[in-house]
C-alpha cells in the first residue's frame, strides 16, 4: 500500500424489517439488503462487508436515504461488495487482491 492511499473495509447490516436497496455512488451499482431477520442465525441474510480504498484525504459518506442506504465514495477511491452475508463474515470475506490486509 502506497503511503498517501488508504484501504479499509466495512460492514453495514439491515436491521430494519424489510428489505431496503444499498447503492454504491458515484458507480450506482445497486443490490438488495433483505432484513436481518433473527440474530442468532449465521444466515439470517441483511449483512454486507465493503473493501473501501482510496486516496489519503478522502473519505465514505454512508447515508440513509428515501431510497435506501446509500454509500458515497471520494474522489478517486474504489469500493467493492466483498460479502453478501453473513454466513460468508463468520469465516471472513473474501477480500479483494488490491486490499492489502
């Protein structure tokens, strides 16, 4: 990793009780978080994992909007979906190459 970019990952979780769109900006790829349903089930679905990276300075912007949950990247950055659910975090998403961990 270069010294002026950053690289992270995040996870957003729908706890609400219907599905609700989730809307990576300014690419405007868009997928479906279906509720969480019940936490003590791994595949309880409603669970996402995004690898963020980017220049330095810069960072994501998650808004709940009438949409839905939108997630604003910065000027240069890419964001990638690493992990559809949560069946796949309890192992560990599969991180993408460029995200060095």
């Amino acid at each position: 990793m270069r010294i002026d970019q950053i690289q992270f990952t995040m996870t957003l979780r729908n706890e609400r009780t219907v599905a609700t769109t989730l809307t990576l900006e300014p690419w405007g790829d868009q997928t479906t978080l279906e509720p969480w349903g019940d936490q003590t089930t791994l595949d309880a679905g409603g669970v996402v994992t995004l690898a963020c990276a980017g220049p330095a300075g810069g960072r994501v912007e998650v808004v709940l909007e009438e949409r839905g949950l939108v997630v604003y990247g910065w000027p240069g950055s890419v964001i990638e979906l690493v992990s559809p659910g949560v069946g796949d975090e309890a192992v560990g998403p599969d991180l993408p190459t460029w995200l060095e961990v």
